[in-house]
C-alpha cells in the first residue's frame, strides 16, 4: 500500500517490483473490493510486466520510468501478437486498456495512458456468430425457467425472462426499474432500457425504447412479483450486486448449462435474432436466411433498430448475435 508523502518512490511507493506494485495500487484503487475486476486487471499487468522484461521490452521494473510511448511500444507488440494468430483482438485491446488503469492507480492520475486501446491498435473488434443461439425455442426456455423455480432460485427465472423477451444484458436485468418498466409498459405500449447500461448510455441522451409484447409483459410481471420487499429491482435493498452475482447468478449458470443453455447472454443472442426474423420477414443469417442476399437495404434497416434495441453503437456488432452479412 503506499505511503502518504511517499508516492515519488520506487513505484510510486508500492514496492520495489513492478509486478507487486500494480496489483497492490489497484486495490487501493478499488478500496479493497470488486475482486474479480482487480483480478482480471493484475492478470494483465501481469502480461505486460512480462513484455517489460523481455528481450524486446524497455527493461523497466519501476513505474516511473513508464510514459505514454512505452504503452505505443506495447501496443505495437499486442499488435504483432494479433497477427501472427497468437491472441485475439478483444484480448490486445483488454490487456491494453487494463494498463491504462493500472498505470493510473499507480500515478494517481490520468497523463500516462493510451486514449484509445483500438486506434493505438490500428483494429477494431468485429466478431461473426458462429453457432446457433441457443434458447430460440421459448419452450426451452420456459423449462429453464421453471427448473430455476423449482431450485428456489426465482429471480435467476426472472433474468431469463428479461433477457429472452426484451434483449437485456445481464447487468441490465438485475438493475432496472420494475415500476417505471411496467408503468410504460401500460401507458405507452413501450418500455425504456435505462438502468445498467454500458458505457454511460442511458437518460434521455441515449433513449432504448422497445416495444412491448405479451412477452415482455409477463416478464415483468414476475420480476415484479419476486423483487425482494423495499426494492424496484432484483437486488434486495441491502444487497450488493457482486453478492448477487455470487449467491445467485453463478449457482443459476450451473442449471443453465446443465439444461443446454450456454449462459443468459445466449438469450440476449436468441431474442436478436427473432427480432430480425420479425422486421425482415426471413430468418437470421444464423439460422439460414438470406435476406441480404435479396434486399441489402431491409438487411440493414433490421441490423440499425436491433443495435439500436441491444443497446450498441455499432451496426457491426449485431453480427455477434444474429450472424454476417451473407
């Protein structure tokens, strides 16, 4: 931990090894919690520190030695990685922006970082659905659902529910505002995605209005019947959202794999493309349609209102869910 007045030390004052000093400030960083995003943050450092050791790194083992274009010399070696096939995309643009934060918690500010991990890259993620989504088939998720009931886990069911009717991510299913959901949902025929969302999308700059169904309907519905008592949504009112993901959602992912189903986010993939076959009258990319085959501009209409609907800024992205462009 570092010392007050000592921050001008040897890594800024957390020790004497670069690989201890990163994990320590970020911990710091984070006030001793949120484990799992200190964890996955050290473990890239950690990757990093390896590269600063290496025949082609700087030889650095102290922090404060590291400026910005020693980051643009990692970047260039994540870079290389990606092209000779020996990691993936999103995990060079991850271990760098993981730097970044690290680098932060050991300055205490912002003036060594690489603004953007992908342009520093000179590459973008795009990644292609391969497979078939699972959870398509409303029956098998309704099992699903009704075997997370049966285990005493009913707001697992719910976020199945939410997430198969209304694309929802995860986070997104455990945060919203039940009330105000259902009062939309009764007065405007549409509901508004605002709570959880990524990347500071929500309020009235970053409107997410989808319309409601019966689906939808009876999602909220139960969610709103198994809310603990004092809360608008899935979280009791003095539960923390790490302790619900470790007391319900992991022991929850167990019985989703055990009845074929990968994870929630498979729903998210299944209601995209049921919107798709919805909008274009054919069925998605994944599951053999060929609607840009014949009307390239409904393609595209349909990949704008699902980004628009899963809450992306990319039309690109929707290939993730529903399959490319065939």
């Amino acid at each position: 931990m570092a010392l007050v007045g000592k921050r001008d030390g040897r890594n800024f004052g957390y020790g004497r090894q670069l690989s201890y000093a990163g994990p320590q400030a970020l911990r710091d960083m984070f006030g001793g919690g949120h484990y799992g995003t200190v964890k996955a943050h050290s473990d890239r450092w950690q990757a990093f520190v390896r590269w600063c050791r290496s025949e082609d790194g700087p030889g650095f083992n102290d922090a404060r030695k590291i400026d910005r274009q020693t980051l643009l010399d990692y970047a260039g070696h994540l870079r290389q990685q990606v092209e000779q096939g020996a990691i993936c995309i999103a995990t060079a643009q991850n271990r760098l922006s993981s730097v970044n934060r690290t680098m932060a918690a050991l300055r205490g500010d912002q003036y060594v970082k690489v603004p953007s991990p992908s342009k520093a890259l000179g590459m973008r993620r795009i990644s292609v659905r391969r497979s078939v989504p699972q959870g398509q088939d409303r029956e098998h998720v309704k099992r699903i659902v009704d075997m997370l009931c049966e285990h005493q886990m009913p707001r697992a069911a719910a976020i199945a529910q939410l997430a198969r009717a209304t694309g929802m991510r995860l986070r997104e299913t455990i945060l919203a505002d039940l009330p105000r959901l259902q009062r939309e949902a009764e007065k405007l025929g549409k509901i508004n995605i605002q709570e959880g969302t990524k990347g500071g999308r929500s309020g009235a700059s970053a409107p997410r209005w989808i319309t409601v169904n019966d689906h939808i309907r009876e999602a909220l519905e139960f969610a709103l019947q198994v809310s603990p008592d004092g809360s608008r949504n899935l979280l009791a009112p003095n539960e923390r959202y790490l302790d619900f993901q470790r007391e319900i959602v992991r022991p929850a992912r167990v019985i989703l794999h055990t009845h074929n189903l990968k994870g929630f986010h498979e729903l998210r993939a299944a209601y995209a493309c049921e919107r798709y076959e919805h909008i274009t009258q054919h069925l998605a990319p994944i599951n053999g349609g060929r609607c840009y085959q014949l009307d390239q501009r409904l393609d595209r209409e349909a990949r704008d209102q699902i980004s628009y609907e899963l809450g992306h800024g990319r039309i690109d992205v929707v290939s993730a869910y529903i399959g490319g462009r065939t």
